[in-house]
C-alpha cells in the first residue's frame, strides 16, 4: 500500500495499487497526490 493524499478533502488515504476505480473513502474524490519528503534537492546550473 501507498499513503497519497486526496485533493478534494485533503485526507491521508492508503491506496492499494492492485485494484482499479480508485476512490476516496471520506469524500469520494478520485484525485491523488503522492505525498513527498520534505527534503530539497540541489541543483547545479549550466
């Protein structure tokens, strides 16, 4: 399983990838985001 927040209600959400029609368990909503460190990444410029 993976923790993705929902962007309708803003809730963390277990999803299990296996199955298909993903949907939020409190509102409903079928849109994600995966959820991200709070790390920052450095880059160097050309």
């Amino acid at each position: 399983m993976i923790a993705y927040k929902c962007a309708k209600c803003g809730k963390n959400v277990d999803i299990d990838t296996e199955r298909m029609g993903i949907r939020c368990p409190y509102c409903g909503g079928k849109i994600f985001y995966k959820e991200r460190g709070t790390i920052a990444k450095k880059l160097k410029a050309r």
